[in-house]
C-alpha cells in the first residue's frame, strides 16, 4: 500500500534516515539501508527487499507510481521539490530520488552451498575500507555470478550508502555471509575440500593463468592500502597474482577482483554464454 505526503522539511519521524545519512553505523544498526538514484531504486523495486519509505521529487512519484502500488508492504512517499530535498539531505541529488529498506537477514554458508550449483564461488572480503571500492566489488561479484560474498570482521559494511551506489543494485543480488572469525571461516572452507586463493599483488608461487579455478573456491582480497592481513593471508591456501611489470605496483581491489573473477569464467567456459536469467533475489 502506497501513502503519499508531500513535506516542506526532515523534521518527521519517519524521515530520520534521510537526516543521518552521513551516520552509516546508525543505520546498520537500525537494519536499514539507503538506496540512492534511479537505476538503483528501480532496482530494489524488483526485489523482494522489504521497502520502508521513499524521498523524491512529484516527477519520480509518477514516473515509479506503478511500480510502488504493486508492492505488497506499507510504502510511505515523502514527496518535494529538488532543491529542498538537497537542502534537506545536505549534498546534491542528481535524480532526486532516494529509498529506505530493510537490510535482509545475512545468509548462512550452509544454505548458500545448499541452494547454489558446483563448482562453487565465493568471495571473501578483509578490511576493505572504501565504500566505493567496496561497491564495485559487489558490483564485480553480481556480474559474474558469484555465489556469496564472505565479509570479514575488519571490513565496511555493503549495505552503507555508497556501496549499494556503486554497487548500481548488485548487492540486492549476492548473498552476504558476515563473519567475526574471517581466517577461521576459510579454514573452514578449506576442510570442504575448498581452494581458498589469496589475490596477494607480491605473490611468487603463481599468477593468474597458471591457478586452478574449476573446483570449489573461494577468492580473498584485502584492503587498498595493506592488502591482506598476514592473518587471513596464512589461512588460504595458495597465493595469485596477476602478472603486471615491476613498474606497477598493484591494481585496485575492485580492478583485481574483475580480473580474477573473469579468468574464473574463463577456466569454466562460462565466458561465451550470456545469460540473461536473474539471479536468485533475497
């Protein structure tokens, strides 16, 4: 059910997410998750997500009417002018156009094995920092069909503001593990019989095209700045690089994961066959 109610300020109860936007540890606190622009919102409005609210211009109220009518759960649309809405948020909407949901229930290992084909793969994730990066990661991770993406306990959340941004909606479509114990997770996965294979830039044993990806596995990348924890590191159970000259010290995570990712489809014959087929949503 769709109530709309047009607002000439941020100060309602209900708009308090919109307030603290800029408070991301509140809001995963709170369960909740922002979804900002167009491609974004449309996205989450074909999701199973549970939608609390919408903040956006009387335009976007009849461009997404439709599809807001067709949802099951209660949506309330804060409707206003373009300009109050940047002054309401503090920085410049581009669409005018932002959501509030739920944050789904993390997913298990168990039931990601159980639910998913093999070869398996997954991706785990240490103290990777960058919202941004972060996002284009998940964004890597939709793309190529990963089956679940591992979050460690040093590493920012998916679902802030920023990641789900740049992730352009593909966190709604890559179930999230999170861990406390990353280095035990692995350990764990490797008693499964998984190949857990460290992405680690100084690597000496192999590089890309001379790694098996056609079992079960499991690719680990660290954070921007000092990669993967010697921790986490000594837990997997081979090392890749992608072959670069000396010149080059490393690339960006996000960059390094397509990389890795694509040369996964490629060992699998995957690559050739596009399929338009959605994945399975939360």
């Amino acid at each position: 059910m769709l109530t709309v109610q047009p607002i000439e300020s941020l100060d309602l109860p209900g708009l308090a997410p919109y307030r603290t936007m800029r408070r991301a540890a509140e809001h995963e606190r709170s369960g909740i998750f922002v979804a900002e622009g167009e491609k974004v919102v449309r996205r989450l409005l074909h999701t199973h997500l549970k939608i609390i609210s919408v903040l956006l211009t009387q335009e976007w109220l009849e461009i997404l009417r439709a599809s807001l009518e067709k949802r099951r759960e209660e949506i309330r649309a804060y409707v206003a002018q373009k300009k109050l809405l940047e002054t309401m948020v503090g920085f410049q909407l581009y669409h005018g156009l932002l959501a509030v949901a739920e944050i789904p229930k993390p997913a298990s290992l168990e039931q990601v094995l159980g639910e998913s084909g093999r070869p398996h793969l997954l991706v785990a994730l240490d103290g990777l920092a960058s919202s941004e990066n972060l996002g284009v990661v998940v964004r890597n991770c939709a793309a190529f069909r990963v089956q679940a993406l591992l979050v460690g306990e040093t590493c920012g959340s998916p679902w802030l503001r920023r990641a789900v941004r740049n992730s352009m909606g593909g966190i709604f479509h890559v179930p999230v593990i999170k861990t406390e114990n990353l280095a035990e997770e692995l350990r764990c996965l490797a008693d499964l019989a998984f190949t857990t294979i460290a992405a680690h830039p100084h690597s000496d044993t192999k590089t890309l095209s001379q790694a098996d990806f056609t079992t079960d596995c499991c690719l680990v990348f660290g954070s921007e700045g000092q990669g993967i924890s010697s921790t986490v590191l000594q837990a997997c159970t081979e090392q890749v690089a992608v072959p670069m000259p000396a010149f080059v010290d490393s690339l960006n995570v996000s960059s390094a994961a397509a990389v890795f990712l694509y040369e996964v489809r490629r060992q699998r014959g995957l690559n050739s066959a596009v399929s338009h087929r959605p994945q399975k949503l939360h």
